[in-house]
C-alpha cells in the first residue's frame, strides 16, 4: 500500500500504481489530517487533454458542501478529469440547472413503483441462477461469475436487450472501460470504434422500442413525455437516449459490481458477521449500507468553480477543477467512529457511496441497494459455506476514470 513521503506534498494522485491494491487509504488519511483540501498537479508531459491540475477534496463535510452548490461548482465539463469537449454538457452527469432537471425527471419517469417491483422479481431470479451455477462449479472467481453477472443482466432487463446480445454488448463496454488503461492500452481508433458501435446499438434498440413497445423501462424512456420549469413539453431525443444508454450500462454496471465484490471480500474477512446475516436476513439491509461505505464503489467526481470562493480555509479560483474522493469522504473520523472498522451494525451511516447529495445524487442509489440485499439474502439462503480460494487482484483505470480501481479477481469455494 502506498505511503506519503515526509508529508503531503510528496503525494502523486495521477500516479496509478498507488492503486494497485484498491484505494491508499493511508494517503488519504494523511490528507484528511494535513492538507484536507490539497492541490494536485499533473506531472509535465501527462497523456491527454485536461486542465494544469485539480484540487483534492478529502473530508466528508467539503465534498457535501461542492455536491450541494451547483451554482458554485459546475458538473458541465463532466465527473471525469480528462477534458471531452464533444460531450460536455451532453449527459445528466454533465449538465446543470434546468437542462438537468429536464433530463432527470425523464429518466425518473421510467422507474415507476411497478416497474422496480419488477426489477426485484427479476434480480432475484438472476441472483438464483448465478448461485446455482457457482455451488455447481464448487470454486469460481466471484467477480466474473456473479458480481460482474448480476448488474449486467439487471442493467440489461431495464433496457430490453435480448439474451443473446448480452455478453456481445457487455464485453464491448468492458472492452471501452479499459481501453485507456495502462495496463491494456487500445489503439485510440479502436476505442473509438467501440464507442461507435454502442452508440448505433442504443440508436437500433430505441428506434425498434418506438416501432414496437414493449412492457419494459427503455420503452417508457423512449417515449415519455413531461412539461419543463418553462411549461413545455418535452421528451428524450434520440441522441439523449444514446447517451444515457451509454451510461446506464457503463455506471449502472461496473459501479454495482464494484461493491458487491468489495462487500463479499469483507464478510469473508468477517467470519461472525457473515454468520449473523446467514441467521437474521432482516440485517442484510443495514449491513448493505456499510458494504457500500467499506466499498466506495465510486472514487471520485469533478466539478469546476464558477466563482473564487473558499472551502476549509483554501482559496479556490474561478475555473479552478475539483475532485471529491469519496472513499476518503467515506473513512473520515469526524464523521464516522472507528472507520476503519466494518460494522454491519453502523448507524447512522451518512455514506457517500452515492456521491455526497444535492441535485447530483445517484439516480439508480435504490436499485443498488436492491441488487446488493437480494444477492446477498440468496447467497446466504443458497449457501452453507463460502471461503476465499485465492487472494483478490485489481485493475487500475487511470486518473481519468471516476472508478479509478476495480476488484477484478475474487476466487472463491462454495458450498
């Protein structure tokens, strides 16, 4: 795990071998102490497009106030750090004020009471079928076999897409996901081809949705209709659902996965605690909460500043871009007692697995919260033991990706 050199200004939060072995939490906890809201630069001749630097935003109580201030911190040029001029402003991630409440209340309409009691019919079906595989199988990587499985076919069902488009379509957003990684690289045009052929997916199946609805949320989001703040009516135009498309199936799915993975690893590492949600189901609800406080499955937003202001002491410039790290916001001792410790019993848990609220809170906060009790009520029903195989290893994203790290290997007996 990496460690800080003789204070904080030794710390390189560009650099991705810090994340080798899931977030450096100790690098965290120094700057929470010492430089709560430090500046980072990006070493001379960094790859891409993006601003001179950015300031790191680690206590809980700042990352809620920049969450909670649209109006002083825009999310227009988007959560990631690397500049995307083509999209800025273009995804309810990247839009404020008006346009985003316009395209918020669209894709809420989709999720009707209805509907998500669907959902919880249809994620515990899958959760089954992927546990009946695993006790099957005896030993499997937990990652690929269920975590990785059980938010894609969830993410899947929403939008309507076939059975047999499903690994296709996944293993390309996988594929774009680490394309602008190190450690697998891709040829920029074979990136964009990737990005290219999800977009005429997404642009075939709402076209087919229009043509022929079906029972199912991407038809509603397809064609829903609601009246703006200037009284207009309004629907999602085709290159919107593109869009949304690619984020529902990018965030909806790697997000979950992260914390499902993360949350089993640490009741493993938990045995008693493992045992108490084996015995009392009812518990699974709260422990979820804190599987996604330990977890974090989300590292880190950008905002930029559209007004010098200040936050804890710190001067912060018009233009100047922000980033709230979530996993530091989510282990701060003036928050949270004892943080480092995994308490399923935790309460009050004011975890910023979502982000830390305002207009910009996790649209799909609950169907997480879902997918994770209802795999582990499965797991826990199906199983009688379940014990690491294997130690886990991580993928490294890169700065520019808001995930930044993932668990990509859990191996794992079960029985």
């Amino acid at each position: 795990m990496a460690t800080v050199r003789a204070g904080v200004s030794y710390v390189d939060l560009t650099d991705s071998s810090l994340y080798r072995e899931g977030f450096p939490h100790d690098v965290f906890t120094s700057l929470r102490r010492d430089a709560p809201v430090h500046w980072q630069s990006f070493p001379a001749e960094f790859p891409g497009d993006h601003d001179t630097g950015f300031w790191v935003l680690a206590k809980h109580a700042d990352i809620e106030a920049v969450s909670r201030n649209p109006a002083f911190f825009s999310a227009f040029d988007g959560p990631q750090l690397n500049l995307r001029a083509e999209i800025s402003g273009m995804t309810m991630v990247s839009m404020d004020g008006a346009p985003h409440r316009r395209q918020r209340r669209l894709v809420s309409a989709g999720f009707t009471p209805r509907m998500v009691r669907r959902l919880d019919d249809q994620i515990r079906a899958w959760a089954d079928q992927l546990v009946s595989r695993a006790l099957q199988e005896g030993e499997c990587n937990f990652v690929s076999a269920v975590a990785y499985q059980l938010p894609m076919h969830t993410i899947a069902d929403i939008v309507g897409i076939p059975l047999e488009d499903r690994d296709w379509l996944f293993g390309m957003v996988n594929d774009l996901l680490l394309g602008n990684t190190i450690e697998h690289a891709r040829p920029a045009e074979e990136v964009l081809a990737t990005q290219v052929a999800l977009f005429e997916y997404a642009s075939k199946l709402g076209l087919e949705k229009q043509i022929n609805p079906q029972d199912d949320i991407w038809t509603i989001l397809s064609t829903v209709t609601i009246e703006t703040d200037d009284g207009e009516l309004s629907k999602l135009d085709k290159f919107e659902l593109d869009l949304f498309f690619i984020l529902l199936t990018v965030a909806g799915s790697e997000t979950t996965r992260n914390a499902i993975s993360q949350g089993l690893l640490a009741l493993l590492e938990h045995p008693d605690d493992m045992s108490r949600l084996r015995s009392n189901p009812d518990a699974i609800a709260t422990a979820v909460e804190e599987v996604l406080r330990w977890s974090s499955p989300l590292c880190a937003f950008a905002r930029r500043a559209t007004e010098d202001t200040e936050i804890h002491g710190t001067k912060i410039a018009k233009g100047d871009r922000l980033t709230m790290w979530y996993p530091s916001g989510n282990r701060d001792e003036d928050v949270f007692i004892d943080p480092f410790r995994f308490d399923i019993d935790r309460a009050p848990n004011p975890h910023m697995a979502f982000g830390g609220g305002g207009s910009h809170f996790c649209l799909g906060a609950n169907l997480a919260r879902r997918e994770l009790t209802i795999l582990f009520e499965v797991l826990f029903e199906r199983t009688e033991r379940i014990a690491l195989a294997g130690p886990p290893s991580y993928t490294t994203l890169g700065i520019f990706n808001p995930i930044l790290s993932f668990m990509d290997t859990l191996p794992v007996s079960v029985a």
